[in-house]
C-alpha cells in the first residue's frame, strides 16, 4: 500500500512540473511576443536565445485570417519545441 502511494505521488509530482513548465513557456511566450520582430528570421533568432536553443526550421504559415511564424527548435537537452509567433501585421 505505501508503495503504491509513493509511485502515485511521484506520477502526480511529475504531471504537475510538466503542466507547470507548459504555463511557464506559454507565459513566456506571450510576454516575449510583443518584443519580437516581424519578420521570420527575427523571430527564430529571438526563439533560439530565449529557449537557448537551435532553429531546427522556421516559416510563415496562415492559420484562419492571421499568419504565424512557426518555429521548431532543439534545446540544449535535445527537447524538440515548437514556438508558434502571431505576425504583427502594422
């Protein structure tokens, strides 16, 4: 019984640090957005040194009436990301 406790703490303690490290890259996502630049390669580059990451691929793509830089990069733990940037369109 106290094994089973122990292991269903240890899946808990785990959900809840990757659905907190989510929120965390959500929140920094939006709050980085704003400063972002427009174009593509100004995006990946911001997203490669905010996650200290490598650009594995970058592009534009239009998701209902607004485009978005999607960007996949490659953490320094071998983490495959995928950043997803709203186009200021001014």
């Amino acid at each position: 019984m106290v094994g089973n406790r122990s292991k269903i703490a240890s899946m808990t303690k785990r959900a809840f640090k990757k659905g907190l490290s989510t929120i965390l890259f959500s929140l920094g996502l939006a709050l980085a957005t704003s400063a972002w630049g427009q174009t593509l390669d100004e995006a990946a580059k911001q997203a490669a040194r905010q996650y200290d990451a490598k650009v594995l691929s970058a592009q534009t793509v239009q998701q209902g009436k607004r485009k978005v830089h999607v960007i996949k990069l490659l953490t320094k733990k071998g983490v495959v990301k995928t950043v997803r940037i709203p186009v200021r369109e001014d």
